[in-house]
C-alpha cells in the first residue's frame, strides 16, 4: 500500500515500511515512472507543450562552456528495517540510480544528486526485496515533489500549467 503526502511517499508491506522525501530542482524532464510521460521540463515557445530534453541535446549539443544553472536532487530515504553500514550505504546508491525512471536526462553534468539513508533496525527484511521497495518510492516522492509544487519565480508549477490547460 503507498501513501504519499506532499514530498513524502511511503510503501507499507507487512511490517516494514519504507518511506522518502525529495527535494527536486533538476536539469532534465520529470517523468510519471508509471508511464515515462513527462510531467514537467522544458516549454515550447508557445508554452502548450514540454520540449523532449533528452531530444533536444541529442539534437542540438550545447557548446563544452554552456551556462546552465546548477541544479540538484536532494532526499532520503528511511526504513523501519534493520541495515547495517554497507547496506545503508547501497541503499542509497540504488535511490539515486533510479531517478533515471523519473529525471530524463539524468546524471549530467549540470545536475547534483544527494541522498541518505536511515533505518531504525525494527525489523529485519530481505535486502534486495527492501532495495526494490526503496526504488520505488523514490521516483514516486519525485514525482509528487513535482505534481504537488507551486509556482515560484514566474516559472508556472505542474498544477498551474494543468489547471491552464497547457499541458
């Protein structure tokens, strides 16, 4: 069962639970992790329409001194289970790697990414069956960030370009 909240998202199975927050402010497009749609990124100059990042770079390579912004992904990812070091540690690694299923292009050099890991040793749970649950409720929490923000700056959120039918 999930249960999501703002830019937290959580997954309960039995007695472990395993639970994330985000904070999202990345280079490339947003993706629904269901469906790979984007849900937030680059707009067409008429502001209807998200521009394919990932597509955009493959077609027109930004120059080696280009100016982006730097941009990051913060987060953590928390479970009542009971991990030790090493664990915590490839949990974290496994958290960042699965925002390729939500962040397109991710992993590029305009990006950062960080992200804890903390459990409470209540339980004890199979590794790789906790590592699994953890990857997907890290590209939820993304997702959620992303759908539940609002505008900040003048650059319209995901509710108001929905509510202005623009996307």
């Amino acid at each position: 069962m999930y249960e999501r909240w703002n830019r937290f998202a959580s997954i309960k199975i039995g007695g472990l639970i395993v639970g994330a927050l985000a904070l999202v402010k990345s280079f490339g497009d947003i993706l629904n992790p269901e469906n790979g749609k984007i849900i937030a990124g680059t707009l067409n100059n008429e502001k209807n329409h998200f521009v394919n990042t990932n597509r955009l770079l493959t077609n027109n390579a930004p120059s080696r001194n280009s100016s982006f912004v730097q941009n990051t992904t913060l987060g953590v990812v928390a479970t009542n289970a009971n991990l030790c070091k090493a664990e915590a540690k490839r949990l974290s690694m496994s958290a960042i790697d699965s925002l390729t299923r939500c962040i397109s292009p991710s992993h590029t050099v305009y990006d950062g990414y960080v992200i804890f890991s903390i459990a409470t040793g209540q339980t004890e749970a199979n590794f790789n069956y906790l590592n699994t649950l953890g990857t997907q409720v890290r590209a939820l929490v993304v997702q959620r960030a992303i759908v539940e923000a609002s505008s900040l700056f003048g650059i319209p959120s995901y509710k108001d370009l929905k509510k202005e039918k623009r996307i």
